[in-house]
C-alpha cells in the first residue's frame, strides 16, 4: 500500500477548531490525499464549530468522545492552557491502535503519555499557520511506537510544508521558536519596515507591497543560492561605506542581535513555562 493509500485508509479527528487546525485542514484538502468524508471536528465553541463545518463542509461532533470514537488519527489543537482540563475527562476513551497528534507548545510526549495511558502511538507536532498556503516549517517528535508509520506520517505532514523530525525537548523547543514564534518575529519587523516608509511619504498600500516584496525577495534569494552562507549574500549587496553598510553600522551598533536573542530566549522560557505547569503533581 503507498503512503497516499495508507492516508486515504485513516480517518481523522480534530478536537479543537482554532486558526492552526484550521490551517491544517486547508493544507490536507488542498491535498488530495484527504477526503472531507475522513474528518470530523469538535469545538467548545458551538458557534464557531458550526462555521469551520460550513466553510470546510466536514461533519462537525457533539462532543470529543464523538470525535475519538470516530477516529483512527487523533489531532489534539486545544491550548497548552486548556489541555489537561479538556483532555483528562476523556482519556480513558482512547485506545491503542489509534495514533495522537499533540499541537500543543510546551507539553512534552512523556506527559501526553502520562495523560493518556491507553495509547503509545503519540506525536508532538509543530507547523505553523502557514500550513494553509503549504509554506509551514512542521517540527516533529514521535513515540518509538510511531515509527512503522512514519512513512505515510510525513507525506501527510508535508501537505503544509516542509517536514523538519526532531527529538523532543531543546530541539523541539528551538524549531517551534524559531519557525511558529518567528512568523510572528517577522511580521513586527514588516510593520516597522511600512511605518518607516508611510513615515516618509509612501501611501500605506504601496508601503506594505514594498515591504513585502522586500521581505520575499530575500528569502527567494536565499533559497535560490541555498548552498551560500547568509552572511556571503548579505556581503554581497553590500557596498564598502555604502547606503546599505550606513544601516547596517547602526543595526550593529544597536545591538539589534542581542535584542533578537533575548526575544527568542523570552519566548523559549514561555514554551518552558507552559511544559511545567502542564500536570498537576
């Protein structure tokens, strides 16, 4: 049997409805590999369980143990917060055979196991909301007892992107910074970037397509001379006191980098945070 197959055999459950399983939903549609028949979703919020089964026209459950009881693939896309309370009462309905994937930061594999004994086939898994345009980084980390299906897993995984296996912890920690945290890292630099330029007299659409087209370009850039060291195609548009060496000089001299590092160290003891307080002792 292909991985598509083996796809096509399984159907899948979301507990939990938000903007990221919402975005993974697009991402395995769009797909092919999954049919509309294979899901079904439940959400505390029936209003908002009721629009996510309109627009994406799949079958919408009562209640969790509906959607566990229906499902082979078990996609658990509730808050870190809210994970322990949502996820405790209904524990004991799942089962062995069944496969769980945990989208919650800062929750370890161990305490998704300690949470749901019945079951050995777990995931923690990371993409970010630009699964739904498959431009996601998707971190994982897997349970031994997943990996006679991690075959079809990651051509699943890489309907929203680019498939990146970790090991659970650091590893995990750094990607999830990195790649879903990152998203948001950059778009407060896009805003500075179409502030300053509206600032200076660009109108606000032109301002942002700039910016935009700025911020792709680069990446398009990088991607196209992957082998080269970021460093080297920075150089390269860099002219010896220069307009953009001026700019660089003062970022340099800001300490831009150690701001950007404390950033990512701030967000990284947050994921920490959430891990430790998961499971009442």
């Amino acid at each position: 049997m292909t991985a598509s197959e083996q796809i096509r055999s399984h159907r899948i459950g979301f507990i939990g409805a938000g903007n990221l399983a919402q975005s993974i939903l697009r991402a395995f549609l769009d797909s092919g590999f999954v049919d509309r028949e294979q899901i079904v979703i439940s959400n505390r919020n029936e209003r908002k369980l009721e629009r996510v089964s309109r627009d994406f026209q799949i079958r919408a459950a009562k209640t969790n143990e509906e959607v566990i009881d229906f499902s082979d693939i078990v996609i658990i896309g509730v808050k870190p917060q809210d994970f322990y309370q949502c996820i405790e009462p209904i524990a004991h309905a799942f089962n062995s055979d069944q496969i769980i994937i945990s989208l919650a930061a800062g929750i370890s594999l161990q305490s998704v196991q300690k949470l749901i004994p019945n079951s050995q086939k777990i995931l923690r898994v990371m993409p970010t909301t630009a699964a739904k345009i498959k431009e996601s980084v998707i971190a994982y980390a897997a349970t031994a007892a997943v990996k006679p299906h991690l075959q079809w897993i990651n051509e699943l995984l890489s309907t929203m992107g680019i498939v990146v296996p970790v090991e659970d912890g650091e590893m995990m920690r750094s990607i999830l910074v990195g790649a879903s945290s990152g998203i948001g890292f950059v778009y407060e630099l896009m805003i500075y970037w179409q502030e300053w330029l509206e600032e200076h007299d660009i109108d606000a659409k032109t301002a942002r397509n700039v910016t935009i087209q700025t911020f792709r370009a680069a990446a398009a850039m990088a991607g196209h001379e992957s082998e080269t060291p970021l460093s080297e195609l920075q150089r390269k548009v860099v002219s010896l006191k220069g307009v953009t060496a001026a700019g660089l000089d003062s970022m340099r001299e800001l300490e831009i980098e150690r701001a950007l590092r404390i950033s990512f160290e701030k967000a990284a003891m947050r994921d920490q945070e959430l891990g430790s307080t998961f499971v009442p002792v």
